[in-house]
C-alpha cells in the first residue's frame, strides 16, 4: 500500500511540474529590435517623410496575445512626430509605448518619425506566445514613406515579421533595391538592411504564475490526502 502511496504522489508532483512547464509556454518574450534607418535620414521630399507600422493579425480567434513596444531610441536628430494613427486593439505613442492585442482580426499602430543620423533605431518588443490551434498570430514592421505606401522588402513589404507558433517563428527581410519607393517611381530604390532581433529575457506572465502556483499546491494538497 505504502509502494502504491509513493507512486501517486511522485506521479502527482511530476503531473504538476508537466503543467507548470507547460504553462510557461505562454510567458511573454523580450527582444531588442535593431534597424538601421540612417539611410532614411538623407532622402529628399518625397519619398520622405517617413512613418513605422505595426501590424498584428489575429489568426484563428481562439487565444489572446499582446505585444508592447517600448524603449524607443531613434538616435541624435530623430525622433516621433505627428500624432498616431490607430485601427482595433492598438493603442499608445511611439515617445512611451505601444501596445497591440489580438482584440480585432487587423490591428495596426502608424505614427512618424524621424530618422537618426549616426544610430540605428531600436526598440524593445515584448510577445505573449499563445499558439492558435490552426493559423498563427502575425505581428509584422513596415515604413510608409510620405505616400502613405510600404517601402518595397523582399518579402510582403515587411522588415519584420514574427507567427506565434512555438517556438516563434521570426523572420527579417531588407528593402527591395531593384524598386523605387511607390510614393516616388522616378527616385532611386532605398536600400535597408534586414533589422536584428536579440533575445532579451522571458517575461513571466500574471497568469503563469498563478496557473504554476495553483499546480504546486494542488499537488501538495493531493499528496496529504494520500497520506
């Protein structure tokens, strides 16, 4: 009897170490973005003046995600300007942060801004990593240049684009240079490079910490009762 006592309760204790791993799953993750935008610095009117986009896609409409975008560093001379536009879960400034949430199937943050002209710009980019059961949230970066158009990638007009699948799947793509800007056909293409994203830290969630929380004490309370 005292074998069979053992089994349960070491059988509980990984049970609720299994849930809480599992549950740690959906903590966000912290990266720094880095893009260089120097080039943007010295284009004549138009293409410029220039505006970042945010875009994130909710995809099967099951879970809920968030990304914050914060620390925003433009460099010397740069910096936001105008005021934001908005559409579905996005809200906040490109001077304190920027939150997108999976609260509409397309939610998108545009505001403008000036480019440094020595530093690259970055930002920090916290992601929840809910995976949908079929289709993944998208979250993706563009730059409108003053036709309200995206600076041509190499892929989809996107420099960023990141499905929360698990693990992430995170891509980077640079400016197409055999495209003029749309919103100037007759000036040269701009040529970006694709931006860095580096893996800050993992953010524990409230709700992690609870669903961990409740698993340890369940176990515990499971335990007793056998005893």
């Amino acid at each position: 009897m005292n074998r069979r006592h053992d089994f349960l309760r070491w059988f509980f204790a990984l049970l609720g170490f299994w849930w809480g791993l599992q549950s740690a799953i959906c903590q966000a993750i912290s990266y720094t973005i880095t893009m260089d935008t120097i080039p943007l610095a010295t284009q004549p009117t138009p293409p410029g003046p220039f505006a970042l986009e945010f875009q994130f896609i909710d995809g099967d409409g099951t879970m809920s995600n968030t990304v914050r975008l914060s620390n925003f560093d433009f460099g010397p001379g740069g910096g936001p300007t105008g005021s934001p536009t908005t559409m579905g879960g996005a809200t906040g400034n490109l001077t304190g942060t920027v939150t997108l949430t999976d609260s509409s199937f397309f939610n998108e943050f545009i505001q403008g801004f000036t480019p440094g002209t020595t530093t690259p710009l970055s930002f920090l980019l916290d992601i929840t990593g809910n995976v949908e059961p079929t289709i993944p949230d998208t979250f993706s970066l563009a730059i409108f240049d003053s036709s309200g158009a995206e600076i041509p990638t190499s892929f989809a007009d996107a420099f960023l684009q990141i499905d929360l699948t698990h693990p992430l799947t995170i891509n980077t793509y640079a400016s197409d240079t055999g495209v003029a800007p749309r919103g100037c056909p007759t000036c040269p293409p701009i040529a970006l490079t694709a931006p860095t994203v580096e893996l800050t830290a993992p953010v524990p969630e409230p709700g992690t910490l609870l669903l961990l929380l409740s698993g340890v004490v369940g176990t515990i309370l499971f335990q007793r009762r056998l005893r």
